[in-house]
C-alpha cells in the first residue's frame, strides 16, 4: 500500500506547502514588511532597497540553476530539507548586520535556499498530483497557496515584534524561528513520500523543446519582473500614502489569506489548461490589482487590490507547474519546472531595484509619486506578459 493511500493526499499537499511559506512567504516577502523601517534606520534610498530583494532573487537564481544536479544527487526529500534549515539560518543571521554588503550577502544565500527548497518541494507536489489526476489543480494549488500562509503569518509577527519597541534585527529572528517550525512540519511529508522521490532524477538524455515555450515562458518572465515590484513597495507605498500601521497590516494579513484561498478558486482552470490561457488571464489581473493602489489610497479600492493580488498571484506559478506536467513526459518534469523557475528569477532580478529605480528617478528618494509610477510599470509589464502568453500552443498529446 503505498504513502497516498496510508495518508490523505490533502494533507500530505497542505504539509509540503510549508516549504512554499518559507521559501517565498517568508523569506522573500517578509522584506517588503521590513523595508520602509530598515530604510528609515539605515538611510538607503529606494534603489538600494530594491536590490536587497534582487539580491535575493539573484540568488533565487543560482539555486535554481543548481537545483537539478543536487536532486539527481541527493533527491527532492533531502533537498527539500536542506534548503529549509539553509533559508531558516540565513534569515537569522540577517538581523545581525547593518552594513549594505553583508546584507545584501544574507539576502543572496537565503535566495540559493529558498530555490532548493521550493522546486524540490513542488516537484514532489507535481508527481503526487500525477498519480490522483483528479484532484491535480487542487493539490498544486494547495503547495502553492502555502505563500499566503507565510505572508499572512509575517503580517502578524512583524507589526507585533516592532509594536514592542524592539529593533528590526528582532523582527528576523522572529521569522526566523517561523522558518524552523515549517521546517520541522516538512519532515513528515518527506518521510511519507519517500517512495516519490526515486523519480525525480531526469533523463539528461531528453532535450527539452524550450523553443516551443518561448510564449509561455515570455509571459512568465514578465510576470517576475512586475509581480516583484509590487511585493517588494507596496508596503512603503501605503506608509506614503497615510495608511496607518494597522491598515497596512489589514492589507497584508488580506493579501496573504486570499493566496491561501487561491488555492481551490484556480483549480479547475489550471486543470484544464493545456495552452497559455491560464497564465494570460492570472497576468492581465495581476496587472489590474498592481494598478489600483498607484492611483488611489481609498482604503476600499486598496483592500480590493490585495484581495486580487492575492488571489491570483501564486496561481501564476501553479499554473506553470500545471502547464509542465500537461506538456511534457514525467521524465522532463524536473527540467521543466527548473526552467520556469530560472525564468522567474530572472525577472525577479530586475524587477526590484528596476522600480525603485523609477521611483529615485522620478521623484528623489522619500518623496512622493515614485512609487505610484514604478508600480504602473510593473503593471504595465504584467500585461505585456499576459498577451505573450495567450500566444502559446499546447506542445502535443
């Protein structure tokens, strides 16, 4: 009997979406909780505050383009918990610095973690989803719906840490300790699956037809580019706008409960989608819920923009995964997804430090408007990748 039968694959789904919370609820998104008190304190201007996260998305990068030599070495099992202790160190040793440099180093190493963390993570999602075809779009949209259980869990620590008086370095071991009790919830499911990963070594024999995805993974690029900048401002850009301390954790904790709730709402479609339909659609959304809050403060239209936002973005991710496994043999899974993932860390790495750019140059470092215009970038490049990826044809039986 095997470990799907013995456990009720929902569960197993839901367990493995910590890696998802650490890897990028935490990890990454945290910071944008984070910035507009660091930058206070530490006197960067908003170019230098983007690239902490295009740091980290530099290093995103590199485990990503690592990540298949460690999981033919070692399996999705090990990686998936070696990159969970390695993101749960680094975001502690971030609140021990000041200096540019050396965080910047953190946020880089914590990237590399969090990549191993989670394409390992969703590969073993990706083939339990194969073997129950009928639950797929939803168990993917469960591992990737785990952001928002770290986005929603970051909107409560971080106000709560900082309220108390302390520093911001206590906000970091705060999520710090929040990445190792994901990581201890991780080990059960890759015990549980450990069957799964004798299958994620690929066939280093079996080219992947990367020129018949160029549509998708256009689209999927500007999806990192624009997402990104969004994530990483919104935050300072309601602190700018006169939103209270309470609001903006309201905004947060919503944004973060709505990728959560993302997970059954997309499922059918993601299911179904053999061509770019999916990721056009998530795209031309996200657009729309970046545009809202860089043309108004209403606080009903903000919390709208969150609710969207979070309702669709990590379905972006999923429906890659889903369009991954409609596409191509089990065998080019771990190459694929290693794909999609490299191309979203490329985006990832402009896409920061491109709208603080924007907003330094447009408006001088505090002052107001910038961050409302490199947000209508990033909403502006959202659309672009939404008609990219309407282009794309499905690759065969």
């Amino acid at each position: 009997m095997t470990a799907q039968r013995l456990t009720p694959p929902v569960l197993l789904a839901l367990a493995l979406s910590m890696a998802a919370a650490v890897s990028l609820g935490i990890t990454r998104f945290a910071y944008g909780l984070l910035l507009p008190i660091m930058r206070d304190d530490l006197g960067w201007s908003y170019t230098l505050a983007g690239a902490m996260n295009t740091a980290n998305a530099l290093g995103y990068l590199v485990g990503a383009l690592s990540a298949p030599a460690l999981l033919r070495r070692w399996g999705a099992g090990a990686a998936v918990l070696v990159g969970a202790v390695g993101a749960s160190a680094f975001m502690a040793l971030t609140g021990f610095f000041r200096l540019p440099e050396p965080l910047l180093l953190q946020r880089l190493l914590a990237g590399m973690a969090s990549a191993w963390l989670f394409v390992a993570a969703g590969l073993l999602t990706a083939q339990l989803a194969a073997r129950l075809p009928g639950q797929s779009g939803w168990l993917l949209g469960i591992y990737y719906g785990g952001t928002g259980w770290g986005i929603a869990a970051s909107a409560l620590v971080v106000p709560a840490v900082v309220a108390q008086g302390s520093p911001w370095q206590s906000a970091w071991w705060a999520l710090s300790l929040l990445c190792a009790a994901a990581t201890a919830v991780l080990v059960w499911p890759v015990r549980a699956l450990n069957e799964v990963q004798a299958g994620t070594q690929d066939s280093a024999r079996s080219a992947l037809p990367w020129q018949r995805c160029l549509p998708m993974l256009a689209g999927y690029g500007c999806f990192g580019i624009g997402y990104i900048g969004y994530m990483t401002f919104v935050i300072a850009l309601l602190r700018e706008q006169g939103v209270s301390a309470q609001g903006r954790t309201m905004f947060y904790l919503v944004l973060g409960l709505a990728v959560v709730a993302s997970a059954r709402i997309w499922a059918g479609l993601l299911e179904r989608c053999r061509e770019g339909q999916a990721l056009g659609l998530l795209n031309g959304l996200l657009g729309l819920a970046t545009l809202i809050p860089a043309l108004t403060s209403q606080p009903g239209a903000l919390l709208l923009s969150g609710l969207l936002f979070g309702g669709v973005f990590l379905s972006v991710v999923a429906s890659t995964t889903a369009w991954v496994r409609h596409n191509l043999p089990a065998l080019q899974w771990t190459q694929g997804i290693t794909l999609f993932t490299v191309v979203f860390a490329v985006g990832q790495v402009i896409g920061p430090t491109g709208a603080g750019w924007i907003a330094d140059s447009l408006a001088g470092p505090g002052g107001p408007g910038g961050l409302s215009v490199g947000l209508m970038a990033s909403a502006g490049v959202l659309w672009l990748g939404s008609a990219l990826a309407w282009l794309q044809k499905p690759l065969g039986p």
